[in-house]
DNA sequence: GAGTGGTCTAGACCACTGT
DNA sequence: CAGTGGTCTAGACCACTCC
C-alpha cells in the first residue's frame, strides 16, 4: 500500500485520480470538501474535459468522490455502519420459549434501523418452489419443495432498508399451517419460534460472509452511491440433530453495514497452563 | 430485484448495459463467452462508440464484464471462493500449548494457498507506534507503545495473495525480548502461542466484517479486476481478563475469499422443551 | 443567467491480438 | 495486416444549482 509514484507516462486521467486521491489521503481536502470544477481541473491539466470526467468517475467507483448536477464534485461523506451481531442467534433462541409479549418487543429492537416505525413499511412474500441447487445444502433430492420467504424492509419513499431472503424444506414445517400463510408476518419471535412449534431446535449456525459489486437496480433500490459493494451472508441453521433446517440469504449496503461474529474459546486446562512457555 | 424495464428515455449507455446484463442473466451469455466488438455494438445501437464504451465501463465496474485490448469484452469468469474458517481460532489456541513439531504443521496448513511453497514469498514487518486511534479500543493511554507488524503472502511475480497488520500493546509483549524480533517469523504456532509465552490465554475473539472498493494501488498488488470488492476483516482478541490484547486487520478480494463464521447455541432446557407448542 | 456536471458525437492515434 | 480496445480531443446540447 505504498506510495508509488503515478509514472508520468501513465494515462493523464489516471495522473489526476491519483492527485486527487492523494490530496483526500492527506486530508488536504475533506469529507464535505468541494473539488475543482471539471472545466478548472482541465485547465490546470491542461487536458480536455473528457480526460478529467474520466478521472472523476474513476473516484466515483473507488467510493472516494460524490458528483450531482450543477455542484462542482465532493469528497464523499461516508455514512456510520450499524453493527449487526451474530449474537442475535442467542438472543432469538432464548426469545422463542417466552411469552408473546416478550418475542413481540425483542423483534421490534432486531428492527430498530433509527426510523420512526410510522415511516417504515415491512413486506413478507411467501413461494412455494422446487428444491434444485438448494438440494444439496438441505441434503434433500431435488424435486422436493421448499417455502420461499422473502423479507424486507422499507422507508415510505421507497428506499430498501433490509431485505433477506429465507428457505425452509416444506416438509418440515408443513405440520404447522400457520407457518404457511404469509398474512401471519411479522411473527413475533421470528424463525427460532416459527421452528419451534414444529418441534425444531436450531443448536448451530453458520454464516458465509462475502461481497460483490452493486447492480445498478440494487443501486436504485438501496438508493447507494457508485462504488458501495453489497456483503453478502448466507446463513444456514442446522439442528439437534445436525440437519440444516434453514438458509437465509441477506444483503447489506457495505457503506452502512459491519458483521461482528464472536467466537468464545474453549479454556485451557490447568495442567495445561502450568506447561506454557 | 425484480426486473424494470430500463426506460426508451434512459441514456443510451445504460440501455445498452441493461440489455447485455439481461443476456447474461438469461444464461444467453455464458463466462468466458465473447460480446460484439464495440464497433458492432455501435452499429446495433446506432450510437457511437463513446456510449458502447460506457456502457461496458458501467459492466466492468459491477464485475460481469471483462476486457483487453485486442479482443472483444468477455463474460467474466469468477474464480472460487476459498472459504476461511473462524474455527481456526479455537485451532491455533489449542495447538498453542503442543510441540513445535505440530504447532509448524498447523502453520503450514493454515498458509497453504494453494501455491506451491517454493513460489510462495512471505514477509513481516516490525515496527514500533504510539496508540492514538488504537488507544480507545486498547482501553490505553494514547501516547503508549504498540507494537505493530505486518504480514503478506506474495508470489514470486509480486501478486499478494494475504495482507494483515496485527497491534499487540508493547507493555504485554515486551517480556519475551523474542517477540520483538522480526526476524522470529513465521512464529510455529503463530500470534496465539506467543502470547502464550508471556502468559496471555485468548478466550474471546471478535470479527467485524465490512467491505469497500478496491483502490487502484490495491487492484495492481493483488491483480484483481475492476468491480471485485475487499472484505475487510478487524479481529479482536480478548484474554480471560476481558482485556483485548490483540487488533488484526486483513483484507482479501471479494471475488476470492469467503468467511465462515460458526455460532454455538445453548441448548434449551428439557423443562423449557416440553412448554412448546 | 452563469456555471456546473451528464450525455453524446466524430474522429484521431496508439497498443495489442489474432491469423 | 485487419480488427480490436484504450486514450484523448473539441464541441454540441441538456439538466440542474445557486446567486
């Protein structure tokens, strides 16, 4: 991550990126700070307009820069991540046994995302659908059927705040018909209950963190700027006995979003401590 | 997710991106599969080729498109994930009180890229800071001591293939003058046994997880395509004390890597058990 | 209304790939 | 050598912001 010097047979549009990227690094120029306008940027460059939108939209793409119509070019502003905890299993597993009043006000704080609840619309869509290359996940044949739900949350003017996406084999909860009907989401307590009452203890889950690029439709839909990838993190929850019950898949804007998992060690023995060193 | 037409109004660029991404959505385009020339896409579209160029900037930078000179875009080809396990911690705790002979083993293991060792170049650095920033999450003065080294895991063409810096507080450390030498590394039994040797025992390890665009230094020392993403990965070790002993920060692209995260749950008790309904 | 960025064109030259 | 993408220019028109 050293600083090597932009040769000066480099692209020109490359030679401002890096000029500016270095002046950001610096802090010669701040978040909120504006940027020459193109037209000046060409001119101390001595190069046409078109050199320098290249560059900028580079900026744009590594997430350093912000344009809009009739302001000259910002630094951008990065928005505070909200942490999400993997100690939520915990805390939905130890919810799932309680009364109704206690999963009802547990699932409101999982959905505390700093809106007013009176601005927040919460969609469930509930599909039936094949297996496929989820078979082998579930260690099921292909052509059995699976309850697909898909969750998300919203802001009145439309822009997604959560969305996930939930898959349960249909046999294992089909004897629970509630379980089937969408109309009954939000269902206090979540999965953990809902697999509950079908006699399901999820004892382990495990989580696949990665990332990927936007698209421009989940660009429009989260409202992100250019240059803000997605994480991506399947969760697969497996029971007493080691059967994976559910895959949930979400996704989470990274400029907003930070995973913590917490993994607690086994202690060494005693007689193992006095060895040490 | 789902599909809107991209409108007859929007600008050509995007129009010509969507109907590509479609195309490989669709599965009418495969990886590996060859688009038109630029030329041709200009004819298609009776536009330029300024606007094709755009368009396949725009697909390049979302990751679904690759290109070089002399040959037409291709579908991008994304390479396996290697999965990495944070089972690994309780691994290296445990191999931290054996022999030498099995705390190189579980290293060799662990560094294992699927390179062959002789082409594999690795590298630490040693350096002494002060804590500033580091000082909140240490619990420390800001003006004290760290030691701060630096990992990486190269080719012998100069493609990085692992990247940590790890912060221990010089205070724990500087007990064992060993731990201080650069030259030490790689440590059999790695950062969990040489805090063994200074008597700290590991119990908790947090990992934050977050994401963000590849600057352009970084695309050219891992060799990643425009559009992949790096995970970035604050690991954070705690002691039986409840001190944190040790930050680590790693990156890895998004396209290659993968993190698994393992959460245990307690079981529920056979009187909460028989409550279900 | 002056200044800004966004889109688009037509054309030039260069570097590279294949046959 | 023909065809490809990469870089760069000069100029046009439009949409938007701010004074």
């Amino acid at each position: 991550m050293q600083a090597i010097p932009t040769p000066t047979t480099a692209p020109i549009h490359l030679r401002i990126a890096d000029d500016i990227r270095m002046s950001i690094e610096a802090g010669r120029l701040s978040p909120g700070d504006s940027l020459p306008s193109i037209a000046q940027l060409g001119e101390r460059w001595r190069c046409s307009s078109g050199s320098v939108r290249a560059a900028i939209a580079l900026l744009k793409s590594q997430g350093l820069v912000s344009t809009s119509r009739g302001r000259a070019p910002t630094v951008r502003q990065t928005p505070h991540r909200t942490v999400r905890s993997s100690t939520r299993h915990q805390v939905e597993k130890d919810a799932a046994l309680t009364t109704l009043d206690i999963r009802k006000s547990t699932g409101e704080a999982e959905t505390n995302l700093g809106i007013p609840i009176a601005e927040l619309r919460f969609e469930a869509t509930y599909e039936i659908i094949t297996a496929v290359e989820l078979s082998e996940i579930f260690d099921i044949d292909p052509t059995e059927t699976i309850l697909k739900r898909t969750y998300s949350h919203s802001t009145t003017d439309n822009t997604l705040l959560s969305s996930s996406t939930s898959f349960l084999p249909l046999r294992l909860v089909e004897g629970n018909p509630a379980l089937l009907d969408e109309a009954n989401e939000p269902w206090p307590g979540g999965t953990m209950h809902q697999l509950s009452t079908v006699g399901v203890e999820v004892m382990q889950v495990k989580d696949y963190v990665t990332a990927r690029a936007a698209s421009t439709v989940e660009q429009q839909l989260w409202k992100t700027q250019d240059g803000v990838p997605f994480l991506c993190c399947r969760r697969i929850s497996i029971d007493r006995q080691g059967i994976v019950v559910e895959v949930s898949d979400s996704v989470y804007p990274a400029d907003r979003a930070e995973l913590e998992f917490i993994t607690e060690l086994r202690a060494w023995s005693n007689t193992e401590r006095e060895g040490m060193n």
